[in-house]
C-alpha cells in the first residue's frame, strides 16, 4: 500500500488532470459568480472627462471670479471658462473647459454672480480623464472570478457582454446502506443522507451545476452502474464508500466502469481516504462519509477542482493569519484542520473535533490548518486559517 500523499502535492495532482469547460457568452448583468474566458480590456475612457470632486465653483484664474453659468451631472456647461470666471459645479460634473481648480462650496463667499474665496492649488478636487483606465487597458485578466465589483468594472468599461468559463457539471454520488433520503422517516439505526445536500450546496457556490444521486447501497453493481449514468458529468462526486472496510465498493465499481486510479490517501485529518481517478476526461473525487471529513476534503479539493475547470486564476483558498483565542495541544502525525469560531477578531477552537459531528461543523466560520508535529500553540499564537463563510476566499 502506497504512502499517503501530502495536500499540496496531492491537490496538484488532481489539477493537473484538469481539462477546462468550454466558454459562452453573458449578458455582463448575468456574469456575476462566474470566471472570464478571456483577458478583458476597456472599451472607454473613465472618466471620459475632468470630473469635480466636490460640489462647489470650477474657476480659472486668480479670484474674485464672476459667476457666468453651472455645469451638472449629465448636464455640462458648453462654454468654456477665461480668466477670472466660475461656474457652479456639482459632484461628478464635468469641469468646463480652462478649469484651473475647483472652489468647495463650503469655502465659497457668493453675493450676486460674484464669488469670493482663497483660491486652491491648481488642479484640487478635479478627477482627471482617465484616472481610473483608458481605453484598451486592460481591465481584468482570463480567470477571474466576477464579483459585484467587476460587474461593475466591466460595465464601467463599455462591456454588456462577456465571455465566461461554462457551469461545470457535477454529479454527486452518496452511499451508504445507514442513509435515508427522507430525515423526517428515519429509524434509529439508520441516519438521514446529509452528505449529497452539503456537497452539492458547496458546489453551487463555485457556479457548478450539481446533480444529486442517491443515497445508494453499498453495492459495487450499483455504484458501477451510476458511474456509468453520469457519464455526462464534467466531475464526478462520491461521498463514502472510498476507505478499506469490507463494503467499501467505490474503488471496485471504479475499475467495472473503466475508471483508472490517481491517487489514493492523502495525509490530513479529517479526510485521509481521499481517491481520485479518472474515467476518459471526467475526473472522480472520493470523499470521506463522516460529514466534517466530507467537508474538509470537499472544501480542500473538490473546490479547486470545479474553479479550476473554469479556468479559475486562483483555485485555492487562502490562508489568513489569526491569533488563537485558546490554547492547542501538540499536533499529531498528519496535518489537522480544526474547525474554529471567528470572534473579536481571533479564532476560537471548537471543541467538538469527531470527524461524524455536524452541530460543531455547523458552528465553525474557519479551518486551522495544523502542521503534522506541530509544537502546542499558546493563546495568541498566530496560525494559518481559512475562512469557511462563502466557501473560501479565492
């Protein structure tokens, strides 16, 4: 039996069996949560114009100045201004031409068309033309994630279209003889299916499109033949089934399906039995049947892996440092990720750690990520954690 591989090494692995979706195009007021296809550069200047900063006069030359007209939003004053002239001006207005500076309101005398002030430098509270990009530069590279503010960088840009990565399609896979579909009929010695729910709600996050089978058996024939069904998918998702134990068949039905083993194992706590494999271009990720193992792996793995098929630029979470609002004992042999509350600006572990235990997972806002053999960690160390509340930063 194979070592059991290390994360980074083990995420590399599974990335570089990736084939990135095709590409459609979006209106650009449909593109939020997606990924571009392609470099995106701008179409217009912005501001296309000097711009006020204030609301206040637009004055040239040395005062006082006589007050010959107003420039408003959407509203310019066609005439431009000579020596020793203003004009009202309001926040975002364009500056008439041979504005020297702006005059704020609030520093202003007016009595009549005449207006008194201490004249600031040359050039104060003008927005110059293309302070924020000129036409054709670049405005966000292929990859990145579309979020409110790129809806509106892209929108500010002359864009009402854009080419985004398509939503990969996932088929989530749960197994298990214990599990039952409906929670609200389940004898004792049974549990409700909760692990296809919690996957697929995380994928959809990333803008995959999640198709949900089962709970199914632990029946290798059965598996087999689901395999065989979502043969349409872009990733294939299992929850259970993938460890060493006598009704484990998710390897076995793998190999009926035609489907070749990556890897297997990955050295981390909770989620060593992690499995990928591949079956033609579609990529297999088996994942742990105890819940928070589920969701560490899916968070650490299966993620990246749906980003990544779009194209993603940073498919990864990133680690945010934190101070520890208690003290952590020793670490173990494999890397853990400990489920932790973010309060007052520290994390503050969890104590419920068993990997089935979902009240704890449910509680948690971060992951501490502890080094294999770390050293015990007083309260205030700073450590490595990654935020949970939309699925990872990226």
């Amino acid at each position: 039996m194979s070592a059991a591989l290390g994360l980074e090494a083990a995420q590399a692995r599974l990335l570089a069996l990736v084939k990135p979706v095709g590409s459609e195009i979006v209106r650009v007021d449909e593109a939020a949560g997606r990924y571009l296809a392609d470099d995106l550069a701008a179409r217009r200047t912005q501001p296309a114009r000097d711009l006020s900063a204030m609301d206040g006069f637009a004055v040239a030359g040395p005062g006082p100045w006589r007050i010959v007209g107003e420039s408003r939003a959407g509203a310019p004053l066609v005439r431009a201004l000579a020596a020793g002239e203003a004009a009202r001006i309001s926040t975002g207005a364009a500056c008439p031409e041979g504005t020297e500076t702006i005059v704020p309101i609030e520093d202003a005398a007016v009595e009549g068309d005449e207006l008194r002030a201490a004249r600031p430098a040359s050039g104060r509270h003008i927005r110059r033309r293309g302070l924020d990009f000129e036409d054709g530069a670049g405005l966000l590279a292929s990859g990145a994630r579309i979020g409110a503010a790129q809806l509106a960088l892209a929108r500010a840009g002359g864009h009402a279209v854009l080419e985004v990565a398509g939503r990969p399609r996932l088929a989530v896979i749960e197994c298990g003889d214990e599990l039952v579909a409906d929670p609200r009929d389940c004898p004792p010695d049974r549990l409700p299916a909760s692990n296809g729910a919690m996957v697929a709600a995380m994928a959809a996050g990333t803008g995959a499109v999640a198709r949900r089978m089962g709970p199914l058996p632990d029946d290798r024939a059965v598996l087999a033949r689901a395999f065989a069904e979502a043969a349409d998918a872009d990733a294939i998702v299992t929850t259970a089934g993938a460890s060493v134990g006598e009704h484990d068949h998710v390897r076995g039905a793998l190999e009926d399906a035609g489907a070749k083993l990556a890897f297997w194992r990955v050295a981390i706590r909770p989620g060593k039995p992690v499995l990928v494999a591949t079956r033609g271009d579609r990529i297999v990720l088996g994942l742990p049947g105890n819940p928070a193992s589920a969701f560490v792996t899916a968070f650490l793995f299966l993620l990246p892996l749906l980003r990544a098929l779009q194209g993603a630029a940073r498919p990864f979470p990133a680690a945010i440092p934190l101070p520890l609002a208690g003290a952590l004992p020793a670490g173990g042999a494999r890397r853990e990720f400990l489920r932790a509350r973010f309060e007052g600006g520290q994390a503050v572990p969890l104590a419920g750690r068993d990997s089935s235990a979902l009240h704890a997972l449910a509680a948690a806002d971060l992951l501490i990520d502890r080094a294999a053999g770390a050293p015990a960690a007083p309260s205030g160390a700073v450590v490595p954690c990654y935020w949970l509340g939309n699925g990872g930063i990226t």
